[in-house]
C-alpha cells in the first residue's frame, strides 16, 4: 500500500483519573490499535543532542507515546516533512509502514515507548535515506 504523512495519526488512550486524586491509569485494551501487538520496546537515558530511529519500515506498523518526558519525532514519507512533539502519556502516535521517522530532541527522563505490529527483523528496516527515497518512487511504496 501506497503511505504518506496522511498515514499517521494520533490515537487517544483512555484515561482514568482518580476521584479521591491519586494520579491517573491509562490502558492499552488490543482493540484500540489498528494491528495486532507483537512487541514492545522502550528507548529510555537518551541524550538530549542525540537522534534515535532514523530509518523505516517495510511491513511494520507502530504506535509511539511519551510514556515520560518528551520528545520530537520527524516524520517523512519521501514527499514531505513534519514535526511532531510527543508529552502525553494518553496519546499514542500512530506510524503506518513506509514512513522515514528521527526522533530526537528527548528531554531529561524522557521515555518513548514502542508499541509494534513485528518482531523484529533487520530485513524489515531501510536505514539508508537514498534507499528509502527509491523505494518510495515506487507505485506501490
Ligand atoms: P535501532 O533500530 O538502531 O534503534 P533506533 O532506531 O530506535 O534508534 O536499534 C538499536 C539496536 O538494538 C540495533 O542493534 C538493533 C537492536 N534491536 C533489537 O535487537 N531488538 C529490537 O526490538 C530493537 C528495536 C532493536
């Protein structure tokens, strides 16, 4: 399937505060992602001059949220670029498959959890911009 940033978007997490002000709860039920889950990673420590993901995926689809902190994730689907800033724990970016992502920025105690449709597999991944641009020339990319 042909991707773009029209692609990606955010999904809101039910949350459940609490009447007597002890914080909230925030839950993930499998049906309010559009794939099923197959793995979950966390990027935590980053260092706020350096640039995680830089890269994109073939098959995979993934949901991100700022489960701490914040940070920015630089989208690009090979025609255009957009930025968006990641703070809530609640709201979970959705990245379709076929879309180069950075994310960069992290503040201090930031944590970017990684909610994703694959396990892992290296082949799955473009990690090389010229490659991921040809690959987008493609009709079906
Ligand atoms: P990488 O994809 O470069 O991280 P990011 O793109 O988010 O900055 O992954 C860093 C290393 O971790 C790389 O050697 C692959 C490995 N890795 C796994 O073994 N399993 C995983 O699920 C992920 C996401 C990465």
């Amino acid at each position: 399937m042909k991707t773009s940033l029209n692609d990606i978007h955010f999904i809101e997490i039910p949350k459940i505060s609490d009447p007597d002000g002890r914080g909230n709860l925030s839950v993930i039920e499998k049906n309010i992602l559009p794939y099923k889950v197959e793995r979950i990673y966390y990027l935590y420590d980053v260092p706020s001059d350096s640039t995680r993901g830089g890269h994109a995926h073939i098959k995979l689809q993934q949901s991100l949220i700022a489960l701490s902190g914040s940070f920015d994730v630089v989208l690009d689907d090979g025609k255009k670029r957009k930025i968006v800033t990641l703070n809530k724990p609640n709201k979970a970016l959705y990245i379709a498959p076929g879309i180069w992502r950075e994310i960069e920025n992290f503040s201090s105690g930031a944590v970017c959890l990684a909610i994703v449709s694959e396990v892992y597999k290296e082949e799955d991944y473009i990690r090389d911009y010229q490659e991921f641009l040809n690959f987008k020339s493609d009709r079906q990319h």
